[in-house]
C-alpha cells in the first residue's frame, strides 16, 4: 500500500497500517527542507527529479536487505515482511516518481496531501498507472470529491470492461481479490463529530456518516446502592483513577488503569468506581440556542436596548398624559386619548380659553411630542445600520453564558462550527485571520465573531470566556492552542478545554500537566489525524469505516461489515459473535445489497438499520451489520493481520 501526503496525517496513516493492519507500506512525503533547491527546466528537469529522490527502507524484520527491493523490478515490493515500512521522499509528484513508489504494483493509494489540487491531479495518474489500485483521496470540497470519486470509478469500470466497483486482482501475482473503488474523505469531516462531541452536554460522543447518528455518553460511576443504566450497549469502561498512574492516563499505555474497550457483562459488573460509556439512543437532545428575548424578536434585532426603553418611556408618558386628560376634561378614554395625540404632534387648535388643567396638559403633551422627534430619528438611523450590517459579522451579547468559544475557523474550524450548530449549540467564534473560510459560514449562520489575536488581551475576554461552558482551541499552532487554554484557565478555572495538538509527546505532556493542575476541570488533547487515520486506513482496506469515538486518549472505531466471509461472524449468533475488546455487532443494516448499489449511485445513503438485536439472532452471510471495534480488533476480523513471508 502506498500513501502520500505531507504533514501529519501521512505519517499517521502509514502507522496505522503497518503497525495495526500488518500491511507494508511505501510513504511518500516531501524531502526534508535543508536548503533552498534552484528551478530546473528543460531536459534537466527529469534527471534532477531523480537525483532528488531517496528512499530508505526500514524493515520490522530487522533483515539487512536495504533498499534491495528498489521501484524498477516486479518482484520487491511482493519481498518485503508484512508490517514493513519504505519511505520515499519526492519533492512534487508526477508519474515518475509515483511509478517509483510502485503504484502500478499497488493494492491502494492514499493521498492525503492537504492541497486539494495536488491530491485529484496524483489521483488521476495514479488511475492511469494502475486502473485496478484502490484510491483514497483526502479533499475538503464535498461536491468536487463526489465528482471526482464517479469520474475516477468510471475510468476503473472502462479500463477493467466492467460496472464500476468491479472486483479485480492487483497485478504480481497475487490471487487476493480486492475491489477498485475511490473513496474520498475529508480529515475534517471524520475529526469534526469527535471534537464537537467535547464540547457538548454530558460530554456525549457522536458519529454521524452516510445518514447514521451514534450517540454515546460519558456516566459518572454509580452510588452505593445504585445499578448504572447500560442503555443499548457498554461501549467502554474509563480509566480507574484520575491521578495518571501509568504516566499516560487514558492511553493504551496505562495498563490495567487505563480505558477497556467493549467490555463483557462481568467485567461491568466488577468495574465498580469506573465511569461507563455507554450507546444511549440514536438521536441527540442536546443543549439549545437561547430563544429571543422580546414580544417581536425582529424588533429587538432592529433597535438597541436603550432605544428600547426611550419608547417605552415615551409610550408611558402618552398613557399618562391621555388619564390626566381624560380626568381633567371628563371626556371618554378614546376622546381623551384621540386629543393628547394631537397635541403631542403639535396638530390640536391652542386651549385658548378653556381651563387651567387643559392648557398645562397641552403643553406637556407639545414637549413630550418634542422628545419624541430625536427617537423616531434615531430608531430610523439604527434600523438603516441593521440592514446595512446584515452580512457583517455579529458580537457576543453581552447577556452570552454557557456557549462554547470556538477558536480558530479553517477547514477543522468550519466543520466543527457547522456541527456545533446542528446541534443547536450557541458558539462565539475568535479569529485573528479577517480572510479566513469559516468567516462566511458564521456570517450565514449569524454566529457571534471576534476578530482578534488571542494571545492579544481583551480578545478572550471579549468573547465572554468567564461565561462560557467549553473552549475549542482548533488553529494550526500547538503554541497559540495552549496559550488560549492557559489564558482560559485563569479566568474561568473550571472551563472544559479541548486542544488540537500535532505532536503526540507535547500532547502527552500538556495534557498531564493540564490535568494535575485542575483535577476539577475536563482536559481533553485531540489530534485530527489521530481521529481521521482509522476511517482513511479502513477506506485503504475496502471497508466502510462510519466514524471514531474518542474514550480518553484511545479510539472506538464504528464499521459496516459483510457478514459473508467473515467466520468470526457467519453463522454466529449475535451473542457469540461478541468479542470483549475486540468487536461487537450493534446493528443489522435491512437493505438488500441491490438497494445499497442503488442508494450509492444517487447519493441518497441512509442506511435501514434494526438496533434492537436479539442475542440469539443468528447472522446470515447475506447480512450487513454495523459494529464498534478497536483497532486491533477491526484488524483481526478483516483479517488483515501480519502475514508471515514464503518460506518462513
């Protein structure tokens, strides 16, 4: 398999397979950036292309071979131990250089780079090179990768003389049969439902993919006395202990302290003190949006609260006037009323001649109708603004508590905002770019925005970070994410913060440190290519990945399997096809295979699901179903474990 990017997601991925699928793997990333290389033109372009490409091999085997198994024969890449890793550094890709990562001999290519362009232009030779590879392509453009992904099948469907989709046998020999499918995925589409799911009430975990939504929720460990309610299914129980025992609390490092995933029915019953994560339902109830204030919502949109109140004063002071007049003349209340408003709009003849209480009321009834001139003014200026401002961005209320400030609105930014609205969520955002992509979404969304560097002081505070539930720290910089999180903390210590961090050791430490020094607090450390590599590496493998649930540092990853071909699965009962930290079948997908084709040709995918499966049904290899799994778990029932070698 080979994989392509340049930047963290790359690296990830390849991980991902080589150590939890056992696949070798070939990695193409750009070269290190040691000095300033000189354009080449002309004839020298392709020899200087080839000078600047080095591959190094590193084999788990820890054999000597080298880099034996070079791009120019057949038969290297079928040579190298399964889990082995080859890394090839290119400055630009183009069929050369593709054609020596050994695309034309590969199963499946991912190309993750995180230019849009650079991935559908790679694709596209890749697809010539080898019309049988898989491709899994990482775009952030949904209705482009749509494109794109039935242009490229259709290319696979002609070059093989079949329907697209058709299964077809990668060429060396090799009898496996896989399917030539394009996959397009979005980092930020996999990782925006986890990060989102932080900053929820109850601290819930939601996947949402194809029309499916999975609700998981974090329950405190019972009282004395009490029985916790398992809801559908126990997905995993959380660490032990709080005080990071094994060094790295809710890693797969911390032990026997740590998470357990898809426990069995006796190891719930004796996790008594442990917090449970649970499959409660399938739809959310989250927090809302507050409603509107005022009678007329629109009218408090118009004009300012102190414009308000001035009506409100001038409208008393008309009621006022009206009673005085009614009691002073003994005219009926519409008379008396029909006549104070003449004399407020100056438009009455003079009370010449009438009484004394007449005429002061006249008077007042003038100055009053004076006032009420600079108002009308004013309330005409303000709602002229209003339509003017329309489309610029809007502030944070000053009456905002219990929102999530969300910082930082590029491409994860975006989704998560997005996501956070779908679940009616109120957001602040803070940006310091004034050109950044999400600016228009908050814009059409009417999210309340601040412009600012949020190192500045007075940005954080300007979008009521002491009020607020949660903070989303989501921009590209480690350093800035941390920064806001520590400048959070000081003015709101029991503030739920998540950090997008890229290095997983400063992750580690940050989040360490975070939590010792408010135990009160949630503390979460997220990386998008920590939660986007299982749904890329599963999309590599052919196989439907719905989405990743965080449980503390580790992953419960959620798939749709063909029951046919699977062992572990057919035949089996729903109870005993169960395997505790392994796998478990949650879900039974009703749509016959011709609908799921037909469903997948016109965008219209929404699975049938039947959740409540009984223990005893029995899984036909007709079946579908929808499951949670580790990674190794997953790894194991597609049976993509290491392979030993010929001969071994």
């Amino acid at each position: 398999m080979v994989v392509a990017g340049d930047d963290a997601l790359a690296q990830r991925l390849a991980a991902e397979l080589r150590g939890v699928y056992g696949e070798r793997v070939t990695l193409v990333v750009p070269p290190a950036q040691g000095g300033v290389r000189l354009p080449v033109v002309g004839r020298a372009r392709a020899t200087a292309l080839l000078d600047r490409v080095s591959a190094a091999v590193n084999r788990a085997s820890g054999n000597g071979n080298g880099g034996g198994a070079g791009a120019g024969g057949g038969t290297g890449a079928g040579d190298e131990p399964p889990g082995s890793e080859r890394v090839v550094e290119v400055a630009e890709l183009t069929e050369l250089t593709l054609a020596h990562a050994g695309v034309d001999r590969a199963t499946a290519l991912a190309l993750v780079y995180d230019d849009d362009e650079t991935n559908i232009r790679s694709a596209l030779i890749a697809r010539r090179l080898n019309p049988r590879i898989r491709l899994v392509l990482r775009l952030y453009n949904r209705r482009l990768g749509q494109h794109i992904e039935a242009l490229l099948d259709q290319a696979s469907a002609l070059a093989a003389g079949g329907a697209p989709g058709a299964d077809a046998s990668p060429a060396g020999g090799n009898t496996e049969v896989y399917d030539t499918s394009t996959t397009v995925l979005s980092d930020a589409d996999t990782a925006a439902p986890a990060l989102a799911a932080t900053a929820m009430t109850g601290t819930s975990k939601v996947v949402q993919t194809d029309g499916l939504m999975l609700r998981a929720v974090e329950r405190p460990p019972p009282r004395p006395g009490e029985v916790a309610d398992p809801g559908l299914c126990t997905l995993a129980l959380l660490s032990a202990t709080t005080n990071d025992p094994a060094g790295a609390d809710g890693s797969e490092s911390s032990g026997a302290q740590g998470p357990q995933l898809l426990p069995d029915e006796r190891a719930v019953a004796a996790a008594t003190g442990r917090g449970t994560v649970v499959l409660e339902n399938v739809s959310y109830s989250g927090p809302e949006l507050n409603p509107g204030r005022g009678v007329v919502p629109w009218f408090g949109s118009l004009l300012s609260r102190r414009l308000r109140w001035s009506f409100v004063g001038l409208v008393s002071c008309v009621v006022g006037l009206a009673v005085a007049s009614m009691l002073v003349t003994g005219e009926p209340p519409l008379q008396a009323t029909y006549l104070t408003l003449l004399d407020l709009f100056a438009i009455n003849d003079p009370a010449i001649g009438q009484s004394l209480g007449r005429q002061i009321l006249q008077l007042c009834s003038g100055l009053v109708g004076l006032l009420l001139l600079p108002v009308l003014l004013a309330a005409v200026l303000e709602a002229l603004g209003t339509f003017r401002s329309g489309t610029a961005l809007r502030k944070p209320p000053r009456g905002l508590s219990g929102h999530v400030v969300l910082l930082g609105v590029g491409k994860i930014g975006t989704r998560v905002l997005a996501r956070l609205r779908e679940l009616r969520i109120p957001v602040v955002c803070v940006e310091a770019d004034p050109e950044a992509r999400g600016l228009a979404l908050a814009r059409s969304l009417r999210v309340p925005v601040v412009l600012g560097d949020v190192t500045q002081e007075g940005v954080l505070e300007a979008a009521k970070i002491h009020r607020a539930h949660a903070l989303l720290a989501l921009t590209s910089a480690d350093t800035m994410n941390l920064e806001a999180v520590l400048s959070a903390r000081t003015l709101n210590p029991d503030l739920r913060v998540v950090l997008r961090l890229y290095d997983d050791d400063f992750a580690t430490a940050v989040y360490r440190t975070l939590r010792a020094a408010h135990p009160g607090a949630l503390t979460r450390s997220r990386s998008v290519s920590h939660l986007a590599a299982p749904a890329f590496a599963g999309a590599m493998l052919g196989r439907q990945i719905l989405g990743a649930i965080p449980v503390e540092r580790r992953v419960l990853l959620f798939a749709a399997v063909d029951v046919g071909g699977h062992p572990q699965l057919e035949e089996r009962t729903v109870g005993e096809a169960f395997r505790a930290g392994a796998w478990r079948v949650l879900a039974l997908d009703t749509a016959t295979p011709e609908e799921r084709r037909a469903d997948q040709a016109s965008g219209a995918r929404g699975p049938r699901l039947v959740w409540d499966l009984p223990s005893t049904y029995v899984l036909r290899p007709e079946d579908r179903v929808v499951l949670a799994a580790t990674r190794r778990g997953l790894a194991e029932l597609l049976g993509r474990r290491p392979r030993q070698r010929a001969g071994a």
